[in-house]
C-alpha cells in the first residue's frame, strides 16, 4: 500500500518525533513528553523537540502535575 509519501523521507522515528512534538504543541506539557519518549534528563527532551530552553521551561513551570 502506498500514501504517496517519498519512502526514504519518512521512518519510524520521525514519526515518533512528530507524535510527541504534537502532543507538546497541544498541551505545553514537557514532562509528559519526557515519559512518552523514556528520557531521564529534561535537556534530552527539550534538545529531541528543538524548543528554546526558556520557552519549555516557562510552559513546563505553568503545568501542575
């Protein structure tokens, strides 16, 4: 089957990537990131997702957990 999409362009990991930057866009919330991908080092996260360090923190900081 195929969607039209360029093989060599798209992979497992890039759709991994795209889920939890999703899930971060909606919610802000970089901890629940941070568990979905298994890091144990918030900078992992912030590095794996290409936000601003000042901008995850601000948004991780208005999240109650």
């Amino acid at each position: 089957m195929s969607l039209g999409l360029e093989p060599s362009a798209y992979g497992s990991h890039s759709m991994r990537r795209t889920k939890v930057a999703q899930i971060y866009k909606k919610t802000g919330n970089l901890r629940a990131v941070q568990l979905l991908l298994g890091h144990t080092k918030m900078d992992s996260t912030v590095r794996y997702l290409d936000v601003d360090i000042e901008d995850a923190l601000s948004l991780s900081e208005g999240i109650d957990l």
